[in-house]
C-alpha cells in the first residue's frame, strides 16, 4: 500500500468534540507521574489562574490522535496503521487544556510522500474549544513502515 | 507551587537527573488514559510477533514522563507553551519493569517574553531515547 500524497494540503472538517473531566486529566497526570497539583486540585489550579484542574501538556495528543484517525484510517489515504511508528511529536500551547472544555480538532495533512521505502507523514492538527479558543496545535510526524511502495 | 523567576535562572543551569520507573502496569494505565491501545504497549507476544525485543512504551508516555521534569523546575504545568521531540529509540519495558533518566539544561533565555528553553536528555539503560526535545516555559 503506498501513502496517497494527493492529499498533502487537506484538512478535514473538525471533530469532537472531546469532553475533558478532571478524572480524564488525573489519570493521564497519573500515568505519566505528574504530580503537579494544579492537575489534581481545583483550588490550586484556580489560585495559578486557571478556571479548574488542567491537562499535562502531551495530553493534547490524545485529542489529536483521535482527529488525526479520520485521516489515517481513510482508505484513500493509503495508511496501513498497523505500520505506522511515531517519529516525530511538537506541541504549541495557546492554553491550557482544562477540565470543563469541550475539545474540537482539525487536521492539516502537511506531508505525505514515500521515503526510502517508508512514507513519511507529517499532520498538523489544531485543537480549539467548542467556543472557538485556541488550545494548542500538535504536529505529528509518522513513518510507514514500507509505506513507499 | 511557586512558578520560577526567570532572573533566578542563567543558561547552563542544569536539572536533575530524575530517575523515572516505567512498569507494564504504567503503560496499561497510559494507554488508558490516552486512548493509545496499540498492544506493542502490553502484550509481550504481540510485541515480539512484530519485531520488537520486548513490549515499548508509548513514546508519549516517555515524552511525557520527561516533560514532568521541566514543568515541576518550571513549578507550574501550565507554564509550558513549547514542546517537541524526536523519537530515537524505544523504551523497552520487560516484565521486571524499567527506568528512564532525564537530565534538563537551559539553552537560551528571553528575558523580554520570560520564556526559557530548557534541552532534555532522556535515557534508558544509558542509551538516548529521545532526540531534540526541547521544552519552552513561561517563568515569572
């Protein structure tokens, strides 16, 4: 299967939106051991400014990947997903991810094209809240094992 | 928490090393948590079946597991506005568990935004698992 590069420039219309709760933030801060307690404790989040418990920053990945499954799973995509590796992950924040937001993603195909028997993709995806605040933007880069061909 | 006052830090300052654990029952967690249910992440045959020595963690989970050390330096999560990295080699967790080390030194400072940005060295076993990543902070 080779990546599909007809579709470097698309973006897909948004998703979600993904509700964020603050058990949602405690077991992702628990499972990458931040301790933090602006993740845990309302009172210490408000008290830094914030308007309740809020998201370590890589936990914005779980709302890019599930905005970037319409993309790889399309069948014109050209993705086999179960070759697919992380190669490459950066974050901008606008703001924290916070408990109470209602999370909408759109993802930019930035590259898609073989290399060296691989495809390399590149996905920008942009999570904004359901009022329109920008969040953060998440780019991912993924190999395809043997996704050149 | 206190956030960090930028006129307290100077390039060069270095952090850690923190040492890190990383179970099978940590990566159970954060698949939960992060909806990333690949099995190379727990299932040992499966992982092996694909090539792979062992079960991985989630270079997410490494990359986030790293990220705590600069937000707690930082004293506030919130604070960080940048993050990036490579993958460069696999965290391999065999069923006796493992360990990452993360090493911080700040690279530049802007004192006019109050951003610094902080290099991390992440490692397991000795050997470099992630490349590049860099982490820009807000401080005080």
């Amino acid at each position: 299967m080779a990546v599909n590069t007809d579709f470097v420039g698309r973006t897909y219309p948004p998703s979600g939106p993904y509700a964020v709760d603050a058990a949602l933030v405690a077991s992702f801060a628990a499972a990458v051991g931040a301790t933090d307690p602006v993740h845990t404790d309302a009172e210490v989040a408000r008290a830094a400014g914030y308007a309740d418990v809020i998201a370590p920053p890589t936990m914005a990945v779980r709302f890019a990947q599930m905005t970037d499954r319409v993309y790889v799973t399309d069948p014109e995509a050209g993705i086999d997903y179960s070759r697919v590796a992380h190669g490459e992950q950066r974050f901008v924040h606008h703001r924290p991810i916070t408990a109470g937001d209602e999370v909408l993603g759109s993802v930019t195909v930035d590259q898609a094209r073989p290399a060296g028997g691989h495809a390399m993709i590149i996905t920008r995806t942009e999570l904004t809240t359901t009022g329109g605040e920008a969040l953060a933007t998440c780019v991912s880069t993924m190999v395809v094992r043997g996704g050149g061909e | 928490m206190s956030v960090r006052q930028l006129s307290e830090v100077a390039v060069g300052d270095t952090i850690g090393p923190v040492t890190i654990p990383v179970t099978r029952d940590t990566l159970v967690a954060y698949a939960n948590a992060s909806g990333d249910q690949n099995p190379i992440h727990q299932n040992e045959a499966f992982a092996r079946s694909v090539g792979l020595p062992d079960v991985i963690a989630h270079g997410m989970w490494t990359m986030g597991a790293a990220g705590t050390v600069v937000s707690d330096w930082a004293g506030d999560a919130g604070r960080v506005v940048q993050y990036g990295t490579r993958f460069t080699q696999p965290v391999v967790v065999p069923s006796s568990g493992s360990e990452i080390v993360v090493r911080g030194v700040v690279k530049s400072l802007d004192s006019e935004s109050s951003l610094a940005t902080v290099e991390l060295t992440t490692t397991c076993d000795g050997v470099k698992v992630l490349g590049r990543c860099l982490a820009v902070v807000r401080l005080d």
